[in-house]
C-alpha cells in the first residue's frame, strides 16, 4: 500500500518535471523574445530606444543566459512560489494573477461536483429504466450536451441573457467586489454567481459521466449475484445500493482522470467567452500578445491543478477498491 | 409392441456431407469476409446510416463548394450589411411561381442604429439555376462563373442573411466547411499514423519501449488539452501565411491526439504478439514492420477505423475553439470557427441573430461523427448477432 503511494508520488513529480520542460519550450518557441516584440511596438510608435535600455532589460530579465540556465531559474522559482514576471504589465506574475488562481479553482471544483450531483441520479435512473421514454429521452439530452461544444453553449446563454434579461451573465460575482479583499459577502455572491459558468461548463462532462455510469451499472445488473439477490428476496433499492451500485461506484471515481483535463479546458474557454476574473482570459490576452512567462505560468498552473487531481482520484480508488490496496495496481 | 413399425429403407444413395452442406445463401452468410459482415451490422444500425448519409454528403459538397455557393467567399453587398435571411417562398398571390425571394428594402433605425430590413412583397425574385455569377477559381486549378443557383438579375439571394460586410453567410457557411472538415480529415490521419507506429512498436516490442511510451501516454493525457493547443498554436510565427497556419494547427491537433489510439494498439497487440502465427511469421523471418502491419493489424483494423472516426469530433472542435478565440485560422482561411469570430460582439449578435447559425453545422457535425463512431463500433464487434 505505502509502496504504491510513494511509486505514484513519484510519477507526479516526474510528470510535473516533463510537463514544465515542455511548457518551457513552448515558452521559447516563437521566435524573439518578448523584448524584441517590444522593442518594435516602441519603434512603431515612434520612440528611439537605446541600445543600452534594451542590453539593460535583457540582463535584468535573464534573457542573455543560456536556455537550460533559464530554464532552471524558471523552474526553482516555481517552486517557490514566484512565478516569473510579465513584460505586459511590468509586474511580477504572482501580482498580476491575484485572485485569478483562486477563482479558477473554485470554478473547477465546482464543475466537478455539479458534474457528479447531476449524472450520479440520471445515471441509476437511466441503467434501472433501461430502453423506458425516461431512459430514451435521458440518452438524447445526454448526446445533445455531448455534441454541444461548451463554448458554443457560453454563447447562447449570453445571447438569451442579453436578449430576454438584458443582464450580462458573464461575471463571478456583483461589480461592488471586484478587486476588495474576501470576505463572507463577497464569497456569497461569487457562489450565487457561479451557477451559469460551472452549468455550461459541466454539461458535457455530465452527459459523458451519465452514459458511462449507465454502461457500468447494466453491466452490473445483468450479473449472477444479482439474480440471487433478487432470489433471496432482498427488495429491489436495497440491492441495487448493497451491491451493483458500489461495483459501478468504481469507474465512476477512477473516470475523473478523463474528465479533469476536460474540464479544466473547458473552463479555460468558457471563461474567455464570458470574461469570467479566472485564469482563462488572461490566459488569452498572455498568449496574444506573446507574453510567455504569463501564459507559461497559467498552463503550468493548470496543469498542476489536473495532476493533483488525478492524483487524488487515485487516493481515493485505493481507499474504495480492494484490489488496488492489495495488488498494488490500478486496474482500469 | 401392438403397432408394427413399417420397416423403411431409403432408396437415395447416402451423401456424407448432407449436414454440413449450404444453400447458396448461407453460403454467403458463412463466408461473408469480415468487412462485409461488418457492413451488414452497420445497415441495421439507421442512426448511424443516416449520420453516414449526412457526412458524406457534407464531404461531398466540399468538392463542388465553387459550384454550389451562389456568392463567392469575399463577395461584398455594401448595401446590404446585416441583411436578415431572406425565406425560400413558392407560391405567390396564391400563385405557384418556383421558388424564389422577396426584395428587401433598407432602413435605418434612427432611435438604436439598427439596420432594419423589411421584405418587399411586390418584389418578387425568382431564383436562376446554373447560371453565371461571381467568377472563382475552382480548387485553384480553372476559371469558371456557373453557379448552382444565383439570384435574380439585379436581386439578392441571401438565404441566411448577411454579415457585418455585407458577405452572404450561406456562401461562406459552404466555404467554411471545407476547411473544418478538411482539418478533421488531415488531423485523424496523423494521429491514426502516430498512433499506429507508435503503439504497434510499444506492444509489439514490448520492455523498455513500452514503458516508455506508457509513461509519454500517461504525461499527454493528464495535460488539458485546450491550453496546450492554444499555447501551441500562439507559438506558431506571426509570419506565416495562412495556409501555413492552416497546416500547422492541423499538425498540432493530430500530434496531441494519438495517445488514445496508441493506447489502443498496444493493448491489442501484447495480446496478439503471443498468438501461434505471430511466432510462425517470425520464424519464417519476417520484419517485426510486416508482421505488424500484414498479420496483427488487420485483426482489429475496423476497430481502430471506429475509434478514429470518435476522434474526428475534437479535432473539429480544436480548430473552431482556437480559431474562435483568435489563435487558430485566420482570414482569409475561413473555417466555422473564424465565422464564429463574428459572434463574439454579443451585443451585435443580440441585434442579427443570424451570426449564431455558423454553430448548428458545427454541431450536426460532432453529433453525425459521434453517431455513425458507435455504429462502427457495434458493427466491428465480431461477438454480436447478425
């Protein structure tokens, strides 16, 4: 047990370390640096800029050093917490994000649990009333919000707010808070706000949990042990929750490393649509205009949030499956 | 025993193989080839005939998009900018006159700036067939004018409206379709060969190679997608042209889609590698390439097929998604999602509604995609009944 925790520690550090070289990379791809791109903007704009500013700049920013050399400071500082600096805003990224990284996490969290709250009744509803209208009707929504691209979903609620409220739903909460420092109050309207992101967010994650919990749990169903159950005499809602339910309870849990980068991505687009205050729009405006360290940061960001989550997911199987604690490997 | 039994003795020579032997048709039945089989299940499957129908189509039209878009891509009306769709009539003054439209005649509204169009129902425009239009290049290749349906002289067709150019959205919606399904189309290909070599070497070899390939697996699939894609393709030089960003973003959604196919691969060939006539095709000295290629593959080809066609959906979807947000294509490429660009004003959406259509082929796609996938995948089921 202790083993396969310490090998799987491990695999999150090691995937961590691949994925920030790979984000470095993507960092340094475009060609110039971002005070090149600078240096021309000033130009355009008619201003003379020294020789010597711009050596000056590049020292200070650590451009001059070799790329593994930079790509080390990038890393350590990481890990302690400083997250590089914007040429954008000529400020260090941790300032610039402020609560950004907060809300998004909020924002996927919730996405999950909504995800779960919803498919988890739909689901059982849909497997113990297979092939009725109930089932039928289920299937076609759940294709529909499959089919639905979150983004094009974003869309259509600003449309039908704008057009039947005349209110843009686009904010996490009431304009009085923005920038003020948390408190009850403003967690309270972040909360009531939140229902419109985490809904489009969540439906097709909801739609592809439902069909899946649907899947297990026939195939659960249609076992011995629950004809002998039924045989025995065991009423009808305490055997489906005694037994096939917790079997189908598993993949159900262990599908959250599908389902989080999915979300993740999905929250990042979604927030862009409706200039939500979490990391996706600037995110955006970071890649736009080729300010690597931001946008660096933000996708390491998330891809942290993802492996941390699978991670715990996989916590979570080995505390509900047997095998696992016994065997020592996931078996998906 | 009170009833004698007749003593019977048949006269017809005895043929040992009366059992076994087949009328024709089962004999078609039994040594129907597998992908005939599958073709069979497939049939019976009407949604995902239908959705087959559909797409095909769609590839179809892409072919012919010169011909069968009656503007041209970058064809603009100055005079009718936000124009609404014009509705198809057939009858006028209880009249039976083909189809045609109604003139519209311009407003503007004074109080909120609104472009006000109201049909003009003396003025009515029959549509023309094959007839000459906007001149086009077709694929490139030859200069030609004839369009499958054109207006009536001196009128417009503009059957769902016009954008903030005055540019006919059905025409570009055609011209789009092209692009997006192209990108679907190229991207599979990719993925489907990385995911191939990639995951045929990591089962067939199995070792180091695969633990490999298992741990580059594991790191791509625990990445959210749309924030590399779009970190990718902003990494992309500002310089290129856009046909070169065209074919770089496709390259950057099929490299970042194969895991899922390698995964695939692989689990099927451990098993496969240790079959009797794998062992046989060694010994007689084949490469580990033919072996792979020529005896494992082929026993899970139409699976693959399936799952490749599931996978189609998200790259059509990447390309809208990164486009949409400014990353992907840009003009003069057009695909759905630079349509969609036109959507972001939502307050210019709230007021011409008709920038929102670019969406429902999008989603007909990915729901046809999806459909006619899970036909395939029941159908490659060798275990289910015909």
């Amino acid at each position: 047990m202790l083993n396969y925790l310490a090998r799987r520690f491990l695999t999150v550090i090691l995937t961590l370390l691949v994925i920030s070289a790979l984000v470095f990379v993507i960092i340094q791809l475009p060609p110039g640096d971002f005070l090149s791109t600078y240096m021309a903007e000033l130009e355009s704009q008619g201003e003379i800029v020294s020789p010597d500013k711009i050596e000056h700049m590049r020292r200070q920013y650590g451009l001059d050093k070799p790329l593994i050399e930079q790509y080390f400071v990038w890393v350590t500082g990481l890990i302690q917490g400083d997250l590089g600096f914007s040429f954008e805003y000529n400020l260090p990224v941790t300032e610039v994000v402020g609560d950004r990284l907060l809300l998004s996490m909020v924002l996927n969290f919730a996405t999950i649990l909504f995800i779960y709250v919803v498919s988890f009744p739909i689901g059982v509803y849909s497997a113990t009333h297979q092939y009725s209208w109930g089932d039928y009707g289920l299937t076609l929504l759940g294709f529909l919000g499959l089919a639905t691209p979150n983004f094009l979903l974003a869309l259509i609620m600003l449309y039908f707010a704008n057009v039947y409220f005349g209110t843009s739903v686009g904010t996490l909460m009431d304009d009085v808070y923005l920038n003020q420092p948390w408190s009850i109050d403003k967690a309270i309207s972040v909360v009531e706000h939140l229902w419109v992101p985490v809904f489009v967010i969540g439906t097709s994650g909801t739609a592809g949990m439902i069909r899946r919990l649907r899947a297990n749990l026939l195939d659960e169903l249609q076992k011995q042990y629950v004809i002998t159950g039924r045989a025995k005499g065991l009423p009808a809602g305490r055997l489906l929750v005694k037994y096939p339910l917790r079997m189908a309870l598993n993949p159900f849990v262990a599908d959250i490393g599908n389902m989080l980068p999915q979300v993740v991505s999905g929250s990042v687009i979604v927030s862009a649509v409706m200039s939500l205050p979490t990391t996706g729009p600037m995110l955006l405006e970071a890649l736009k205009s080729q300010d690597m360290y931001l946008a660096g940061s933000f996708v390491m960001f998330l891809a942290l949030l993802t492996v941390i989550g699978i991670f715990i997911s996989d916590l979570l199987l080995t505390a509900l499956d047997p095998r696992i604690r016994m065997h020592g490997t996931a078996q998906r | 025993m009170s009833n004698d039994l007749v003593h019977y003795v048949s006269q017809a020579p005895f043929d040992p193989t009366a059992i076994e032997a087949l009328t024709p048709e089962q004999e078609q039945f039994y040594m129907a080839s597998q992908w005939r089989m599958m073709w069979w299940r497939l049939k019976r499957h009407r949604v995902a005939v239908i959705a087959g129908i559909v797409l095909i189509l769609s590839y179809c039209s892409i072919i012919v998009t010169e011909f069968l878009a009656p503007y041209d891509l970058h064809s603009r009306h100055t005079e009718h900018i936000y124009a609404p769709p014009q509705g198809l009539h057939l009858f006028h003054e209880g009249r039976f006159v083909g189809p045609f439209v109604y003139g519209l005649t311009y407003r503007l509204d004074m109080e909120n700036l609104k472009r006000v169009y109201t049909p003009d129902t003396r003025d009515t425009q029959v549509i023309r067939y094959f007839c000459d239009g906007d001149e086009y290049e077709f694929w490139g290749l030859f200069k030609g004018r004839t369009h499958l349906v054109c207006p009536a002289r001196g009128g417009t067709l503009f059957l769902l409206g016009t954008d903030r150019l005055g540019r006919d959205m059905a025409s570009r919606l055609l011209y789009a379709g092209r692009i997006s399904l192209t990108v679907g189309l190229v991207g599979i290909i990719i993925s489907f060969i990385l995911g191939i070599t990639i995951g045929g070497m990591a089962g067939y070899f199995g070792g180091w190679v695969d633990s490999v390939v298992q741990r580059v697996i594991e790191i791509l699939r625990s990445l959210p997608e749309l924030p590399l894609w779009m970190a990718l393709s902003a990494a992309l030089p500002v310089t290129w042209s856009p046909i070169l960003v065209f074919l770089g973003i496709t390259v950057i959604l099929g490299f970042l889609d194969w895991p899922g196919l390698a995964r695939a691969v692989r689990s099927k060939l451990l098993a496969l590698r240790e079959e009797d006539y794998c062992t046989a095709a060694k010994l007689m000295g084949a490469r580990p390439g033919r072996i792979i290629g020529r005896h494992l593959l082929p026993n899970f080809m139409s699976h693959l097929i399936a799952s490749a066609t599931l996978s189609i959906p998200s790259m059509i979807l990447g390309e809208t998604a990164l486009s949409f947000l400014g990353l992907g294509l840009r003009p003069p490429v057009t695909s759905f999602g630079v349509l969609l660009t036109e959507a972001q004003n939502i307050e210019a959406v709230a007021l011409y509604p008709w920038l929102l259509l670019p969406m429902l082929p999008v989603v007909v796609l990915v729901l046809g995609f999806n459909f006619l996938g899970d036909g395939l995948r029941d159908a490659a089921d060798p275990y289910t009944d015909l």
